[in-house]
C-alpha cells in the first residue's frame, strides 16, 4: 500500500531509515521507502537528502554511508547546506506543516503532529537551540518538550505555536 506524504513526513520517515541503519546508495534508500510504503522518484529522493543536508561518510568497515548532521545525539547546529536556511528558519517550516497542537503543564509542553512526524518535528526543535528548552523526547505524534524553567511550559508552548503561525 502507497502512503501519500507530505514532503516534511516523507523526510521524517528518510531521517529515521538512515539513522536505523546504514544506506550507501539512493537506489538502496528508495527500496527501503518502497518497502514502508513509500514510493518516490529519484530526482525527489535526491532533492530530499540535499535539504536533509544528507552526506557520505566512511563507515567503520570502510563503505561510505549516508548520514545526517546532528546525528548520534549531538547538538550540532543544522545547517540547511545548499540552501542557508537557518535553523530557526527550519523549525518556523517545520513547525508549519507539523504542529497540530502544544499544551503546557508547569515547566512541560505537549505538542502534537500528525501520525510518524513527532521525531522530525523534535529534532528540529532540539537544532533551533532555544536557550528556554532543556530538551525533547519524541514519539510517534506526541513530544515532550522540557523547558528549563520550572514554569517555562506555557512561554515555550506559546513560541512554538507562534514559530508555527497558530494562535495559543
């Protein structure tokens, strides 16, 4: 079954097969899509990797492998190569495609997408570094967001709904 996709959840899904396993080739990531359902051409699985900002890196058995900027956990700043979008710029596209919802509770932020963009949604929260957010942990369409201050939850939930162009 084909699963029609927004370009953004179609990202998600190729951030989350490279950062499962190793992929050394576009035809090699297409088999994969294919097999989640998810039929693409080449000219726009390649578009995709380029604004995924996606490289080819030597893996520890020597092949080289794709791999996306700020893997592994670490903060890395993405920024967008080729294009020179900014991360909050990122966040504010992102945000406007995903954000369905944020609500707070004391220093915490639930904030909703749709079905599979949670991940995607909450690395880019993680890359835009607001000094406000300690943090994210993401799952399917739900993401905790952890503010640092103690009742931060409703000034940061407010500021994604504003990145996301929604009203609180």
């Amino acid at each position: 079954m084909n699963i029609p996709m927004t370009k953004s959840a179609r990202q998600a899904k190729i951030t989350d097969l490279l950062a499962r396993q190793p992929v050394r080739s576009q035809p090699e990531l297409a088999k994969l899509l294919a097999e989640s359902g998810v039929e693409v051409t080449q000219a726009t699985l390649s578009r995709d990797l380029d604004e995924l900002g996606a490289l080819k890196l030597r893996a520890e058995d020597g092949s080289l492998v794709y791999a996306l900027p700020g893997e592994g956990g670490g903060r890395i700043p993405l920024a967008r190569i080729g294009t020179g979008e900014s991360p909050a710029a990122r966040l504010r596209r992102i945000a406007e495609e995903l954000l369905v919802s944020a609500e707070a509770s004391a220093n915490l932020v639930i904030a909703r997408t749709p079905p599979g963009a949670a991940q995607f949604l909450a690395s880019a929260i993680d890359h835009a570094g607001w000094e406000s957010i300690l943090g994210t942990v993401a799952g399917d369409d739900t993401i905790l967001v952890i503010s640092r201050d103690p009742q931060g939850g409703a000034s940061v939930a407010e500021a994604l709904l504003r990145a996301a162009d929604r009203r609180a």
